[in-house]
C-alpha cells in the first residue's frame, strides 16, 4: 500500500478535509460506468475484502461487495453472529486480529458507538466504518455528498434534514461535512428528536430549526431519515413520535420545482411509495450512488 495514501483507514468524515471529499468524488464519477457494468475493470484483482457486520444491513453489505467484484476483487462477508465464533465470546479485537490476517480491507458495522476506531487500532489491513451504532458512517455520507452534487448542488445549497436527528449516524456525519460547503441547514424534528448539542456546535449557527411547510419553497434537497425504534431505549418513546413525519405529493405543493427528497433507506411510511414517481424522488439513485464512491474509497486504500 502506497506511502502517500489521502487516509489509512476510514473511520470518521473528520478525518477528511474538504480536498478530500472532492477527490473522492471526483473519483467516483469515473467509475460510474463500471459500477454500471458498461465497463470492465480488474484493478482489485487478487484482493479480498471481509464484511464484518455485528447489525443488519442490505444497501451497505451489498454495495460494498459490488463495488469489490466490479473492480475484480473478492469478498467474505460475516453477516451472521449467531453461527461464528462470536456466540462463543470471542472479542472484537480477536475477530479482527484474526480476520485481517486473512483479508486485505475489512467493512465493520457495529452497534457500539467507538467499535470501528477500536478495530482498526486491532488491525493489520485498513478498516472502514460501516455504522457504529448511534456514531458515524462516513461512506453513506460521501454518497449523499455525491448524490447532492450529481443531482442538485453543493456549495451553498440549502437543506432540511427531517426527522430523527437525534439517533442518526448518517446526519451525524452528513451535517460535519456539509459544513465544509458553505451550505444553509434547516432542522426537521419532533421535540425529542433534536440534533444533540455537540453536532449545533459543528454548524456555527448557520442553521434554524423550522417546521417543514415554512421551507419547503425554499430548499435545494429534502433530507428523510426513518424514526429507528432500535436506537430508542425506551419504546413507549418511540411510540409518541413514529410516524410524525409523512412525505406525500400534496406535502411537495410548494417545492421548488428543482428539489430533490433524498432518504438514506430503509424507509418505513415517512416517503409515501407516491412520491417516488414524482420528479423530486432521488433515494433510489442516491442508493445506486453508494457503489462508484465505495470503489473510489476501496481503490485509494488498496492500490
């Protein structure tokens, strides 16, 4: 592995500047075919990579091992901790000992908040955050720079970021790096949902707290996360918000015609299924989006 990588492992948005983020993108792009399948590539020929995931995923586990096998490489994925040396009480730290003897990049997504820096402090291949727990996740966070970029624009864009803003990792991470573009946020959220202060801070108070239909006329992107009844410790909590925020064409009336509804999926009923035909509807594309930016991640730590 080259000497002059952009980053080691990745693990947090923090540990990339704005340079970076812009080189990844522009990465990205160039793949798009081949994640496509228009064109061929063979430049992860001979590497393997281990997907490592302690909680349930589909668009992340598979993209992840799209983008391996679309540049030539291979995968081993650990889905399944009931049936590995995790139900014995093996550790983390083990596992990926282990595990990074037999790969050349592992994709860990775990529960605990910390889990990804632990493990690439345990490993001897480069790791990446894949979700840990109510933390970061950086790789869905350069995708949604990506789809923003592609499908509307980034500097100086404004943005509502709707609903569970407390628990999410993907706003967690988003709203760092969106500090880096000059960008107008506006916060969606019940009560007891809110952006936890230490993330207010990162936005320099270049942000406002609004109700939906006060901004709809003026924003770029429409930002949906899914209330996630997993993160709450207390489900009586969670049954006093879920389903406090539906998107339905009638909620688009006044939108701004160039706007577009980005989700980081799964969705539950905070999209209704009517709006993906209309033509602010770009989650589907934002998902797809997931794959060019994980080959351009996978090629700068690997080649």
């Amino acid at each position: 592995m080259s000497s002059d990588k952009r980053f080691k492992h990745l693990i947090s948005i923090d540990e990339l500047s704005k340079d970076d983020i812009l080189y990844i993108l522009k990465r990205a792009e160039e793949f798009e075919d081949i994640a496509k399948g228009k064109k061929v590539s063979k430049i992860l020929d001979g590497k393997i990579l281990a997907n490592l995931f302690f909680e349930p995923s589909t668009r992340t586990r598979m993209s992840f091992e799209t983008a391996m096998k679309r540049l030539g490489g291979d995968v081993i994925n650990m889905t399944d901790t009931e049936i590995s040396s995790v139900a014995k009480g093996e550790t983390l730290a083990d596992t990926v000992k282990v595990v990074s003897n037999y790969v050349d990049v592992i994709v860990l997504r775990h529960p605990l908040e910390g889990a990804a820096k632990f493990a690439s402090e345990n490993s001897s291949v480069p790791v990446i955050n894949a979700g840990d727990g109510a933390g970061q996740h950086p790789t869905q966070t350069l995708l949604d720079l990506y789809t923003i970029q592609k499908e509307s624009r980034l500097d100086g864009a404004k943005i509502a970021l709707m609903g569970d803003l407390k628990y999410s990792r993907t706003v967690h991470s988003l709203i760092k790096a969106l500090t880096l573009f000059k960008t107008k946020i506006f916060l969606v959220s019940p009560e007891i949902l809110r952006l936890p202060e230490e993330f207010i801070e990162e936005l320099e108070g270049d942000f406002e707290s609004a109700e939906l239909e006060d901004v709809i006329d003026q924003i770029d992107v429409l930002y949906v996360t899914r209330i996630q009844k997993e993160r709450f410790p207390d489900e009586e909590e969670y049954r006093k918000v879920a389903g406090s925020y539906i998107i339905t064409p009638q909620t688009l009336e006044n939108a701004k015609d160039t706007l577009i509804i980005m989700h980081p999926l799964p969705r539950v009923n905070e999209i209704d299924t009517s709006v993906d035909a209309t033509r602010f509807a770009r989650y589907f594309e934002q998902s797809f989006y997931g794959v060019p930016i994980r080959m351009a991640i996978l090629s700068e730590l690997l080649l």
